[in-house]
C-alpha cells in the first residue's frame, strides 16, 4: 500500500513506541514518508515550518498527525493549538496512547482529537490497528481542502 503522497507527522516522546509505530507502519506495506518529533516544540516547529523545519522538500506538510498523550498533559496542549491555529485546525489528529481511563479520552475529544486508538500489547495487534488506521486516514477518509496559510 503506498501512500508516497501522503506525509505522516508521529509525535511520541517514547522513542520505543515510535520506533515501534514506525516498523508496523513499514511491516503493513505503507510507503508513506513519516516525520517522527518527540517534543510538542518540534511538532509545532514542523507544522509551522519553522528553524530546521523550514525546507518543504524535506519536510512535507502532514496529511495526518499521529500523537501520543505524553506526560504532563503535552498532548492536550497539542491538540488545544494545533485547532487555534487558523491553518491547521482542519489536519486530522489520531491519538495513539496507551491510556484507556476514559476522563482521558473525553478529554482528548474536547481538545479536538479526531480519534483516539489505545496502544495495543502486542506487535502483531499493532500491524492490524496501522494497516486499518492508513486505509482508512489515507485511503478512504476525504479530507477538506486545505486553510489557507497551510505551507503547501
């Protein structure tokens, strides 16, 4: 499945689970360029093609933007930015965590989460939960165009 077209921006600050994240992404056949960040600084950096985020040949804009919840609320504060920034607040966001206490979900939802995907236990599980995720994100889901001011 390939998806060269489509750029994915992975923002875990757990190098295992991205490295993890990454791997079953490639086992499912996904060609897809994915851009991992482990610092809400470096997602915002990205998005915002800012410091040695800046060349847009090297660093694609997103058509997806996976993040786990991290630790002290950085994951909300993601989300709660990502939808006050005029050019962006329309960029699908997938919350991958390994959270399942509800009161966490709810709240990812109301910062504006458009899914929200526990982490499975096992690598075999997780190859199922990426092959579905990019079906659907990247295959299926019909997104609208793009805000202006979004770096093309």
């Amino acid at each position: 499945m390939s998806y060269v077209h489509h750029t994915i921006l992975l923002l875990d600050d757990n190098l295992d689970d991205s490295r993890f994240t990454r791997l079953a992404l490639q086992r499912v056949g996904v060609i897809t360029p994915i851009q991992a960040v482990g610092r809400l600084e470096e997602a915002q950096q990205y998005l915002c093609a800012e410091g040695c985020y800046a060349d847009g040949e090297q660093y694609p804009p997103p058509v997806l933007v996976m993040l786990d919840m991290m630790h002290c609320s950085s994951g909300l504060e993601f989300l709660s930015w990502l939808r006050s920034q005029p050019a962006l607040r329309r960029l699908p966001a997938v919350v991958l965590s390994s959270c399942n206490d509800i009161a966490e979900i709810n709240r990812a939802y109301e910062h504006g989460c458009n899914s929200y995907l526990v982490k499975p236990p096992s690598f075999n599980t997780l190859l199922v939960m990426m092959q579905t995720l990019t079906q659907y994100w990247l295959g299926m889901n019909q997104t609208p165009e793009r805000s202006t001011g979004f770096r093309s």
